[in-house]
C-alpha cells in the first residue's frame, strides 16, 4: 500500500435547487378596524437578549520573505540542529500539494515563534518537487517565513533514514530531536496543538517522553524513494 499524504479532492458539490415559493395575497381588502393589535407581552417576561458579536479571529502572521531555496540532507538538517545551541528543534516535513500539511503549518509557524524564546526551534523542510518549489516558497513566505527556505535533495531516501529509518514516506511528519540530534519523538501524519505540546513540555521539563504517534493511514503519494 501507497503511503502518503492524499492530494485534495477537486470535484465540484452538486448545485442544490431551490423551488420558488408563491405569494398568496387576499382577494378581499379588510378595513382598518378588523386588523388585530398588536399583542402586548406581560411585563414578567424579559425581552429576548440582543445577539452578542463574535469575538475577532486572531490576525494572521505578517507576510515573510524567503531570500533563497537551500536543497539540504537529512544529515545537513541534523548537523544544523546539533551547531544551533538550542535544546532541540522539531523538524516538519511537508509539501505545497499536501492539504493536511498545509492546514498545520500556521500552527507550527505559531508555534515556532512561542517556543524560540525556550530553546527549541522549528524547522520547516520542504519535499516539493522541482516544478512546485515555487508554489512552496510562495506559500511558507505567506504564512510568515523568512529567510532560507530548505528543501530535501532528491532522492528522499537517504533524507528519509536520517530522520528516522522507520519512517515509511507518510506526509506531513514531524520529529523532535534533542541537542544531540537524538530523534525524541515522532508524528507521522498530521499532528495537532494539543498533542504536540504536552510532548514538548515533558522534554522541556527532562521528562521520558520517547515514542511516536502514527495515525490511521490513507492511500496517496509514495514518498519511500
């Protein structure tokens, strides 16, 4: 079986069809007098409240500038971890034609800026081919990245089994290395928030938080090569 992330479904919803309604109008004009009053409500019951304006969603990161593309190995994104001085770093791998990837990257962008000041990074590697590095380098710079955009050099491969050697292709994936490059924890599929950073926290706070998290798997692109 395909491991992989689906590409999104294109196919149109059908047009739903709206029956007019008639307009049914008296025959007979009724005078002034026969119309009804208005009823009165009694003064024990409270008028309904006034509908309360939902709260402002959160503005979106300011755009960023990616300068340049980097192609890079698995073993460039570990070397860069282990010089970095940080106490460890998630690394994201993900795709410009991969939904579930694109849907968590604000929150890992989030993410990203929250946890800089702790000393752990996130770093963001892009497996888009060559004819849609373009579309991935308008898209992270979008959701506010700056600076080098880093891309996974064919073949994926040896990328693949520097992250982890069991990681089989499934897109998006994300893994926590510790300082030394040690792989802490692994996600493979989408990952949201309230997994990620419990998961996080425990490391920070020298907890054992070793494993993975491997969601149910769907047929798609094969990124085992």
């Amino acid at each position: 079986m395909l491991l992989g992330c689906v590409r999104p479904d294109r196919s149109g919803d059908q047009d739903s069809k709206k029956s007019p309604s008639a307009e049914v109008r008296s025959t007979q004009a009724k005078p002034a007098d026969a119309v009804p009053p208005a009823p009165v409500l009694p003064s024990s019951v409270p008028a309904a409240p006034a509908p309360s304006a939902a709260a402002p969603a959160a503005p979106p990161p300011p755009p960023g500038v990616i300068d340049e593309l980097v192609e890079v190995t698995g073993e460039d994104v570990l070397a860069r971890i282990r010089v970095s001085g940080k106490r460890g770093a998630i690394v994201n791998a993900w795709a410009s034609w991969c939904g579930p990837c694109k849907e968590e990257f604000p929150m890992l962008v989030s993410v990203k800026q929250r946890l800089a000041s702790r000393g752990i990074d996130v770093v963001f590697v892009s497996v888009d081919e060559p004819e849609t590095q373009e579309a991935a380098r308008l898209f992270a710079a979008e959701h506010g990245l700056s600076g080098q955009l880093l891309v996974a050099a064919r073949p994926l491969g040896p990328f693949k089994r520097a992250m982890n050697p069991e990681w089989p292709g499934m897109l998006p994936a994300t893994f926590l290395f510790d300082e030394t490059t040690k792989l802490r924890y692994f996600w493979g599929g989408p990952v949201f928030e309230d997994e990620l950073m419990p998961i996080v926290e425990g490391f920070l706070a020298g907890k054992a938080i070793d494993g993975q998290s491997t969601p149910g798997l769907s047929p798609g692109l094969d990124l085992r090569d």
